[in-house]
C-alpha cells in the first residue's frame, strides 16, 4: 500500500506523520521549529530529517508534503525540496508554505482563502481553476500587521503612553505589566531595556488584549485594527483571482485565529461581506498537520474513505502520537 510523509514544519513546533493511501496514520513525531526562515534550509532539514526518521525506516514512499512556516519565495522551495529530495525520502516531493495546510483542513471546496495569523500574518487565496493569490509575508519590510507580535506591542505601546498622558487611559496600563508580574508600564520598559523580559514575549499579550476588548475602548481598537488587516488580506486575494461574485470560503486560522472572539469574527465577517456577496468566514481547529496529510492523501489518488479515516484521527487540535515516541 503506498504510503506518503506530511509535514507542518511552524516557528515554534514542528508535526510529521506518516499516512497510508487508505488514511491510516501510521505514526506521528513532534519536534522544534523548522522554519527556514529562522534556521537556514539545512536547519530546517535537520529538524524534518530527525522526525521523519522516526516514523518512517526502509524504501523511500511515495510521497512527501512539506509545508512550511518562512518559505515564502520560489528559491526557497526549491531549495527544501532539492534538500529532501537529495535525501531519498519520498519518490515525489511537493514543498509549499504552511498557509496551503490551513486552507486545506479548514474546506473540502478545494478552492478559497487562507488567513493565518500566529506570530505572524499570511493569507493564500486559491481559484477554482488552481490560480493562487500569494503574499510574502516577511513583516513590516512587506507591510504586513497583525501577527501575535504586532498586537502584543500595540499594547505596550499604548499602556506606556496611558502612563504617562501621551495618549488615552486603557486598562492595558494596569494589565499589560500585571502580566509580567510588574507594577507598571515604566517598570516593563525598564526590565526590557536591560534585558531582564525578552521583547519577544509581547507575544503573550495578545489574550489580554481580547480580554480586554469587550470593555476597553483602546483594547478594542488594536483588535478591530487585526479585523481590518485580515479582511485587507482576503479582498487583495479574492480580488486579484476575480472571485469577487463567487461562495468564497475564508478559512482563519493561527493562534490569534482558531478561537476569534465573537466581536472579532463579527467585525471579519462585516468587512468580508463589502468584498462580496457570497464571500463567508469561519475558523478551524483543525491542526495544520491535517491539512498536510490530505494535500498527502490528494497526492495519492485516495479515495473519499480515507479523508474522513484521517479527518477523524488529526481532528483534535494536538495530534495523538501514534507507533512510538512523540517527542
């Protein structure tokens, strides 16, 4: 029975999974990141190589699906799939960016659009005829906001300027250094500046500025600003493919995404609706792994019984280790 190796390769963490062409998941490994954006290719590699080793020893299968945070240019794909090809891992190896795995669990249209906002924001859009709608999605170089980052920093901004009188009070000026076990947004400067709390950790904010949204008019603008940047990213994608009068699907995903609270699902779907008539938003908790696993299972020719045995196997939002150590 052929077999094929899926890959959600992500900043943070990395899932692989070996399926079979009757969507039987074999086994699963879970590791690092392995963005190369972060790692260089052969990082990259290394982190992939070590996992799929571990669910899979002997000939090469037939299939390898790779999708990958940070590979965002033509070269770059070319290069990781040069890479693994050179391995001798799979006989056919598609490589692509992880916003394709999103898009993929979240319909079974085969077509629409992808917001995925984590760290980061990106978006894909796909036509019926297969035209793609891609950004690149490197940060502010490319004019993107709206990643976990963006919003954590948003917060801290606009606590400190609620200290000390630049800018409107918020209650993010008692809850954004509270978070940090600090006393005020003076004090978090202090603490970032000499090293003391990575700048890195604005990331962890972005709950507290949901939390705050319902109740907390400066809170509820930096959310309404991530409502305007995702609806900004599929009108771009579905106008560019010509799709404004078609049943457009947008699928959000992400961290920031998987979960949207009800005033920031409703100000997406009133944005998306002067996009189109028909275009309609939802969000999944589907893991990225599933939706590498069915681009795996499409690349197989399997038949309509496999993607609902997958689906009901890599339905949980952590996908259960299966043969051995998940790591």
């Amino acid at each position: 029975m052929k077999q094929a190796i899926a890959v959600d390769g992500g900043n943070s963490k990395t899932d692989v999974a070996l399926v079979s062409e009757d969507g039987e998941i074999v086994a699963t490994a879970r590791g690092g990141g392995s963005s190369p954006y972060h790692l260089g290719v052969d990082g990259a590699l290394g982190v992939i190589g070590g996992l799929i080793e571990r669910v899979h020893e002997g000939p090469p299968v037939e299939v390898a699906e790779l999708l990958l945070a940070g590979v965002d240019f033509p070269v770059e794909e070319e290069a990781v799939r040069a890479g693994i090809e050179g391995r001798g891992w799979a006989s056919r190896v598609s490589v692509d960016n992880d916003t394709f795995a999103v898009l993929r669990a979240g319909t079974d249209a085969g077509w629409g659009v992808a917001v995925v906002c984590g760290a980061g924001i990106n978006c894909v859009g796909v036509a019926p005829d297969g035209r793609q709608a891609r950004f690149r999605a490197l940060g502010w170089t490319t004019g993107d906001w709206g990643g976990g980052v963006d919003v954590g920093r948003d917060a801290v901004w606009a606590a400190a300027r609620s200290e000390d009188g630049r800018g409107p009070k918020t209650v993010l000026e008692r809850l954004v250094p509270e978070h940090f076990g600090l006393a005020s947004p003076s004090e978090l400067a202090e603490a970032v500046h000499f090293e003391r709390i990575d700048a890195g950790r604005a990331i962890e904010l972005a709950p507290v500025v949901f939390a705050a949204a319902a109740d907390d008019p400066i809170a509820a603008a930096i959310v309404d600003h991530l409502a305007d940047e995702v609806v900004a990213l599929a009108r771009v994608a579905i106008t560019r493919l010509g799709l404004e009068r078609e049943p457009v699907e947008v699928v959000l995903g992400g961290g920031l995404l998987r979960h949207p609270t009800p005033g920031l699902l409703g100000s997406i779907a009133r944005g998306l609706a002067e996009v189109g008539p028909s275009v309609t938003a939802h969000s999944t908790s589907a893991p990225p792994i599933l939706g590498a696993a069915l681009l795996a299972l499409d690349a197989l020719g399997a038949g309509p019984p496999a993607y609902e045995r997958v689906r009901a196997q890599l339905r949980a939002e952590e996908p259960v280790p299966v043969g051995g150590d998940d790591g």
